[in-house]
C-alpha cells in the first residue's frame, strides 16, 4: 500500500500541486487522471522519488519515503518497477540487456538466474525470441511491453506506469492495459497508472483519483465515475462525442 | 558563478555512492573504445598533415645560409611535442569525443533513461560518466603520443618528398637538442585537456532540458566551452610547467 499525504510542489512560485492526499491499495490498479497539465507527472515523480515535494510524505507500506535513512531510501527503491512514458530503454543495450540491466546492477545472482528470469518476464509480457533485438528496431507498443519486463524483472512491490498507451493503437492500447491488470493481481502489487484515456479507465481503473489544477477533485471507483456531479471531471469523461452519446441514451433509458 | 558551482557539484556527485567494480571496469573498457580508439583515425589524419604542412611553412621561412637545414626538423619536432599534437589533437577531439558526450547524455536525459537510473537507486552520473572521464584521461595521451609520431613523420614525408630537406637532415634534426622532459610535458596535457573535455560535455548533456533542439545546443555549447577551457588549461600548464 502507498498512501501520500498532503504532497505540495511549485514551480518558479507556481503552485503544480496543492496538497494531494491518497492512498493506493495493494493488488489493485489505481489510476491517476486528468487532463494536461494538472500535475498528474509531477505527482508521479515525487512518489518515485525524482521530485522532492515541498511538503508532504509519501509512504511506502509504512515507511516514509523523503523522511528515511539513504538505505532505507534505496531499499524502498529496489520495490518499485518504473514504466516510463516512452519506454525509457537503454539504446545501446538489446532487449535482453535491457531486461537484465537491473539484476546485473542491484543482486549478485548468477547468469544463469539471471537468464532464467530475463527469459521468464520476456515471455510473461509476450516477447519470447525477441532478446537480441536492439530498441531501436522494435515497435512503440514492443517497447512498452520491454518496459513492463524490465520494471517487474525485480519482482516489484510497486509498480508505477506513465501513460502506458500514450502513442499506442487502440487495439496495443487495450493489450498493454491487460497486460498491467493481469501483472498486478498475479503478483498482488501496488499500481498506480497515470493516464488521460479513457478507455484505460473504463477497463482497468480500480481506484481512481481525478486531478484538476493541481488539486485532487474526486477520488472513488471505477463504478462511480461516471455518475459523479463535479463539472470538471465530468466535463474530461464526456469529452469524447462517443461517451456523451452513450451516456444521454442511458440517461434517456 | 552558479553554473561553476552546479559544475563542482556535478564532479562531486562523480565520487558519491558508486556500483560494483565490475561494473565499472566494463563501462571503462567500453568508453575507451568509443572515446579512443574510434578516433585514431581522425588523430592520424590531422596530425599527419599538420606535420607535413608544418614542416613546408617552416622550410619556406628558414631562407638562411648561417641555419642549418636540420633546424626545419627540429623545430617540426617541438611545435609537435609542446603544441600541435597535444592541443591541436584535443581541440579536434573535443569536436568529436565532446559533441558525441553531449548529445548521447543529453538525449539520454530527455527520453528519461536517466530517471529510469535514478529511480532503480543508480548512481546515474558516476555510472554514466566517471568511465567516460577515465577512459578520456587514459585514451588522450595515446592519441597524443600517437599524433605526436604521426606529425614528425608527417613533416618527414612532406620534406623529403618535395626536396626541401633531405633524410639525413631530417633525422638530425629530430635528434638534435632534444629535451625529454618535453615528452612528459606532452603527455600532461592531454591528460589535463581529457578531464575538461569529458567533464564540460557531460555536465552540458547531463543537465539538458526539453527536446532534441536543446540537445543540439547542449552539444555545441560543450564543444565551445571545452575548446575554450582547453586554451586557457593550456596557458596555465605551459606557465607552470616550462
């Protein structure tokens, strides 16, 4: 469980967050959404630790992430799985590489648990017979699915996902999103998924925060988002024709 | 001043909390063939050159009965040890070494393969960049050594082929007042030169905001200030060293 109480950042005296306060529940994927600009990455990145908020505490199962000792600090860091938004592969490294660059780096397992356990995330995300592939020569959702791996290869207890579908097809979209919903209730990890597509809320938002400005509008269930009466959040759901069309023939119903 | 500090800071962070040796020595081995060896090339041509010109533009001033022809040689020699080879050779290799340092940490840095570093608790400027400076100050002195060779040689070609110095003149005059402390002093340089070049680029592309636009300015402004810093080493050196 992550639970972040009161994380408040500004920029050049520009106020991104006012003061968020969540928690997000083990085994369950918990999105973070809103529109651009509201603050979503930001609030990511102080809970992974590249932002240092101004004030507030992000804790990590108890253990209070800015408030702790360097081991503690790097300890909470080995937990945690990191899917970046561009998939934020090492370009001079092939998939495999990719994949085994953290158990090369932070354990001292041999190479043959190494390979072991490169192959299995390998063929967890669906990419078996792809290791010798450079980044370069694999598609956008390919890389998002080396990402994956190479976020869980450590066996995270968090995992935190930056717009997984962002420049993806709707068809590789809805497959990334199984695939993290699929991972997080195996494995029973944190995940905290931002993303402004809707789709991805619809199909696999557990508990949902909706950030607006900076400030935390509505938080609740996947189930109530779209009988909710805040404008804002409201008018972000039903942007899409589509969605606004549904909902008045359900209303209409 | 803030950005010499946020420089030191940088260098600081170099010596923090580091990875395994291993690690290291495998970064090490690889910067040292993409820093050194994949500019041997480059050195060998320039170098070569300039000693063949050197040699030419000096023969073409030394129009005097009362100086031996050797002294063409001898002079080639020196402006090769002292000067040509070992700043020449940087300034080029700041070129290449420092845009490619620049624009590799600062394309790094906006496609956030640098976060994803930092967020598995790497180090990520001593793992990125310490092997890039040692290899830099390891690799530099061969190239110089080598430049050094290459640009007597270089002026030997050029003088005997085109008549203005014979080889027996040659030879002498590369041997004649030699002075090996000089050597030692070549070799300091690019030894110095390595370290500012390796450090500026990657601090240029370490810090590098927004998009592929500012990696291209963080790469040329790692080219400027590493070929300015390596003028002003290069006075500082020869002030306190001859």
């Amino acid at each position: 469980m992550i639970e972040i109480k009161d994380i408040a950042k500004a920029f050049n005296g520009k106020e991104v967050l006012k003061g968020i306060t969540s928690t997000f529940r083990e085994g369950e994927t918990n999105l973070i959404i809103g529109g651009s600009g509201t603050g979503k990455s930001v609030l990511l990145k102080t809970m992974i630790g590249l932002i240092k908020p101004d004030r507030g505490n992000v804790l990590y199962s108890g253990r209070d992430f800015y408030n702790s000792d360097k081991d503690m600090r790097q300890s909470i860091r080995r937990e945690m799985g990191v899917l970046f938004q561009g998939g934020a592969l090492f370009d001079s490294q092939t998939v495999e590489e990719n994949v085994r660059f953290p158990l090369d780096m932070l354990t001292d397992i041999s190479a043959a648990e190494k390979k072991e356990r490169v192959e299995f995330c390998l063929q967890r995300v669906g990419l078996e017979g792809t290791g010798k592939r450079m980044p370069s020569e694999i598609s956008g959702g390919m890389k998002k699915r080396v990402g994956i791996a190479r976020a869980i290869v450590m066996n995270p207890k968090y995992l935190f996902c930056d717009e997984p579908n962002s420049g993806l097809d709707p068809l590789t979209s809805v497959k990334i999103d199984e695939l993290i919903k699929e991972i997080t209730e195996e494995y029973k990890i944190t995940t905290v998924i931002i993303t402004h597509d809707m789709n991805s809320v619809m199909e696999i938002g557990q508990n949902i925060i909706f950030l607006y400005q900076g400030d935390k509008l509505w938080e609740g269930l996947n189930s109530d988002i779209t009988n909710t009466k805040v404008p804002e959040l409201n008018e972000f759901i039903f942007a899409n024709k589509l969605l606004r069309d549904a909902a008045k023939e359900n209303q209409n119903k | 001043m803030s950005v010499i500090g946020k420089y030191f800071i940088f260098l600081g962070s170099l010596f923090g909390k580091g990875e395994k040796l291993s690690v290291y020595w495998r970064r090490f081995m690889e910067e040292s063939v993409g820093i050194g060896v994949s500019s041997i090339f480059i050195v060998a041509i320039v170098s070569t050159f300039i000693g063949a010109v050197s040699c030419i533009q000096t023969a073409y001033n030394l129009v005097s009965p009362i100086i031996p022809v050797s002294t063409v040689a001898l002079i080639v020699r020196d402006m090769q040890i002292l000067e040509l080879a070992p700043t020449i050779t940087c300034i080029v290799l700041a070129g290449k070494v420092g845009s490619n340092i620049a624009s590799e940490l600062g394309t790094m840095r906006i496609t956030e393969q640098i976060d994803a570093l930092e967020v598995m608790g790497i180090n990520s400027s001593s793992y990125l960049v310490l092997p890039k400076v040692l290899a830099a100050m390891f690799t530099f002195p061969m190239l110089v050594i080598l430049a050094a060779f290459l640009g007597i040689f270089g002026g030997y070609l050029a003088g005997t082929l085109t008549g203005v110095i014979t080889e027996r003149d040659y030879l002498y005059g590369i041997r004649d007042s030699f002075v090996p402390y000089n050597l030692f002093f070549m070799c300091v340089k690019p030894f110095v030169f390595g370290f500012l070049i390796a450090t500026i680029s990657s601090y240029q592309g370490f810090f590098t905001q927004g998009g592929a636009l500012e990696v291209g300015r963080s790469s040329t402004q790692a080219v400027t200030n590493s070929c300015i810093s390596i003028l002003i080493a290069d006075y500082l050196l020869a002030q306190l060293l001859l």
